[in-house]
C-alpha cells in the first residue's frame, strides 16, 4: 500500500497520511509508522481509533489556499458515488519529529 502525505496548506509545518483505497485498519497503521521510520526516523505508536475510512473528490483551490506540493487541486469529502475510497489518518502529524 502507498502512503502519501499531504501538507497543510496554513504553513504549520503539519501533514495527514492518507493511502487511496479502503485498507485493514491495522495493516495501514502500521503502513504509516513505517512510512514515519523512513521519512525522518521517527519511533512512534499510532492510534487506530484515528484511523478514518472515506470517500474524496479533488476541486481546484480557492484564492486562500496555498499548496506547497503538487498544487493543481486540493482534496475535499465526497460521497460514494462522487469520490474515491481513501484511508486517512485523522491526526494532523508534525513535518518533523
């Protein structure tokens, strides 16, 4: 499973793990806690009570809204019919450890 992670876009050096696809709670925890291991080494236990199962759509950006990454839409809630399955994270994590 890929584990991407997205910036927030308020410049509090925070980022949300989120993978594309409805995944095993457990297994995808533990996704995120590797994917922390190799981005900055960073030993931690994550909740999977703060693990969410849902469905987004992408739009462009309103004029508010810096993108520090691939910038061309941001994500937003949808329902099944509009929106993609995705794994979230629901903690806003720091950067950096």
């Amino acid at each position: 499973m890929e584990i991407d992670s997205l910036y927030a876009a308020d410049d509090s050096c925070q980022m949300q793990l989120s993978s594309r696809g409805h995944h095993d709670i457990e297994s995808f925890k533990k996704a995120c806690e590797q994917f922390l291991r190799e981005w900055d080494e960073r030993e931690c236990e994550l909740d999977t009570n703060k693990v969410s199962q849902t469905y987004w759509t992408t739009r462009e950006p309103e004029d508010h809204e810096t993108l520090v990454d691939e910038g061309d839409f941001v994500y937003t809630e949808s329902n099944k019919e509009n929106g993609f399955p995705v794994t979230i994270y629901t903690d806003w994590l720091p950067i950096h450890a």
